[in-house]
C-alpha cells in the first residue's frame, strides 16, 4: 500500500512538471520577456525584421559599421535595448506572457501564438 503510493505521487509530480511546460522552446532560445515555463499567452517575432527597423541597425549596414568592432557593439547594445522595450511594451498592451524569436518556437503544445512583429516594428518607428 505504501509503495503504491509513493509511486502514484511520484507520477503525479513528473505529470504535474510535464504540464507545467506551456511551450516548447529550441536550444539557446531567446525570450524577450516572460517564460516558456508558465506561459498562458505566447507571442513571437522576426527577429530579422525587427532588427531591420532600428536605427541602430540601418546605422551599422548604412555605413558600413562591422559588428564586432566596438562602435558596432555598441549600436547593437542600443538596438537590444530598444528591441527589448517595445517588445516589453507590446506585449504588455496585447496581454502576452511570453514573448520568443519565430525561429526559437517548437512546440506550442496547443497554445495560439501570435506574431507581434508588425507592432513591435511600429513601435520602434515611433
């Protein structure tokens, strides 16, 4: 009786950690905000895209800035900074816990995920 028990709870817990995990993400994953772990409401964006839409961005391919020298790590500490804060700010007005790169979603294990890359562009063209 005792053992079976302690077997049933020990199953109940892995079952309660698998359902725990809302989303699935790739190895390496990017989570702009929130957490794969607990997320009600996943959203996702381009990263290209988004990218594209800073003025940091346009600065580094418009003249020529290489990534990794210096003046390049800065712009691109900049252009993450302000990624980060629209999406933050995005997210926030459309009720979405959790927000990842397009290419970093696995499995949604059905949740509906929506694509805030357009918003998040329109916010950082503001």
């Amino acid at each position: 009786m005792r053992t079976t028990l302690i077997v049933g709870l020990f199953l109940s817990a892995i079952l309660s950690a698998t359902a725990s995990a809302q989303v699935t993400l790739r190895k390496g994953a990017v989570v702009y905000t929130g957490s794969a772990a607990n997320t009600t409401a996943p959203a996702i964006v381009t990263e290209k895209k988004v990218r594209a839409a800073t003025p940091e961005w346009q600065k580094i391919v418009d003249e020529g800035i290489d990534p990794q020298s210096a003046r390049g790590k800065q712009l691109i500490t900049r252009m993450n900074l302000r990624i980060k804060q629209a999406i933050e700010s995005i997210a926030d007005s459309e009720s979405k816990d959790m927000v990842t790169r397009k290419k970093d979603l696995k499995d949604d294990r059905g949740r509906t995920v929506i694509d805030l890359t357009s918003k998040v562009v329109a916010k950082i063209k503001e």
